[in-house]
C-alpha cells in the first residue's frame, strides 16, 4: 500500500533554533516528492520539489533532502522564526503527468519566542 | 504560477442544510481539484472539475453529496449537500500548472456544521 509517513506528529521549538522534520515514503512507483508549507487557516504553499535524482535542494532557510534508496526525506529549517509556525506536508507524486499524489498527514510545528 | 480566490473562508452551517463553496483562478487551467482535509488527517482528493463535462468522483465521495460546477477555465463551485457533523472540515479547491505541474490552492474553507 502506498503510504506517506511523517514525523513527528507536532514540535515546539524556541525562536532561533533549528529543526528537522521527517518523511517516510512506501511509495512506487516515484516520480518526485514535495513540501508544503500550511499556515493556520491557509491553503498548502509548496517549499520545494525533488526528484529522485536531487539530494538537496534549499529555499531560503528551508532545505530539504531526499534518499531515494532508504525512501526517506527531510525538511530542515534554520534560525526558526515565528512565522515559520505552521503546518508541513509531504506530497509524494507517482508519476510524470503529477495527477498522483499522496498526501502525508503533516507536522504541525509552533515556534515560541 | 496560480492565484486562487477562495470563498467563503469559513462558515457555520445547520444540519441538514447545504454550502456552495467557490473557487476563481487568475489563468485558465483544464483541471481544478477539489480537497477535503479532516483535523489531524492528509488531504483527500473529492473530485476532479473539467470544464465542459461532469466531475471525475474519487471512491467515496458521491455527486448528489458534493455536486461540482465548471461553467468556464477560471471558475468552479462545490456543494456540500444534506450536511452532517461528520462533515465539518476544511475544503481547499487547488489547480496544477507549470514546471513539474506544481500545485496551487485555494485559502479554504472551513466549515462547521452543527
């Protein structure tokens, strides 16, 4: 079955700080593999799209990684700010075209100062 | 890139009644999606909007419950119909365009049905 796995469920951490999230795939067959970023009340905004070939990409003080062969991906984010309090989702695409996704149930991450 | 207008933002709504939710993107695009996402739950894709022919239904979902209107490229509405409790949620409609058919939504809607 093709799952979309993320951890951990909800994180609180100290403004300034950094965090890692994580993202488990058993998915197949893959094409690419994305994050959004979900604020309270706001529809998913993407951060980042890998394909299976990339094992970094960054956006700002987002970055995140991917390892095609243990399936797993990271979204790590530096000196945290308030505003990166939010939710983040994975988005696992099975093919090509983009019209299969699977949605991981997201990290909801609070930032305190 | 996509922007889409999204209304309304959020509604409380009586048992039994029904809500049109509406969906305005600033291009023309083929396909809109609509998505329910529960509390604590991955977004579920409803229905998928084609302009000119009758929404494509994921299992589960039903067009006498959710019926959906294209009448152009840029336009869509969904219905939520004969509501329950069970269908308070928040209803995100999105479009995919451009490099690797990125995907855009809507600011949702969050409905409470009472």
């Amino acid at each position: 079955k093709n799952q979309v796995e993320q951890s951990p469920q909800s994180l609180i951490i100290l403004e300034g700080k950094n965090c890692t999230l994580q993202c488990n795939y058993t998915v197949s067959p893959f094409s690419n593999l994305r994050w959004y970023k979900q604020d309270t009340g706001r529809g998913p905004v993407s951060l980042t799209i890998m394909t299976f070939s990339e094992n970094t990409k960054s956006n700002g003080r987002y970055t995140a990684t991917l390892d095609a062969d243990t399936k797993q991906s990271s979204l790590h984010i530096t000196a945290s700010q308030l505003s990166d309090s939010a939710s983040y989702i994975c988005v696992v695409i099975l093919n090509q075209a983009g019209t299969a996704l699977i949605f991981g149930k997201g990290t909801t991450l609070s930032v305190s100062s | 890139s996509a922007v889409i207008s999204q209304k309304p933002s959020r509604d409380i709504c009586q048992r039994g009644t029904s809500l049109t939710i509406q969906c305005q993107v600033d291009s023309q695009v083929t396909m809109m999606f609509w998505y329910r996402q529960q509390p604590g739950q991955s977004l579920t894709l409803i229905a998928t909007a084609n302009q000119g022919s009758e929404a494509t239904y994921e299992s589960g979902f039903v067009i006498d419950k959710f019926p959906i209107s294209r009448p152009n490229l840029t336009f869509s509405t969904l219905t939520v119909s004969n509501m329950s409790p069970e269908d308070s949620s928040i209803y995100l409609c999105s479009v995919r365009t451009g490099e690797y058919e990125k995907l855009f939504f809507g600011s949702g809607t969050q409905l409470s049905v009472l």
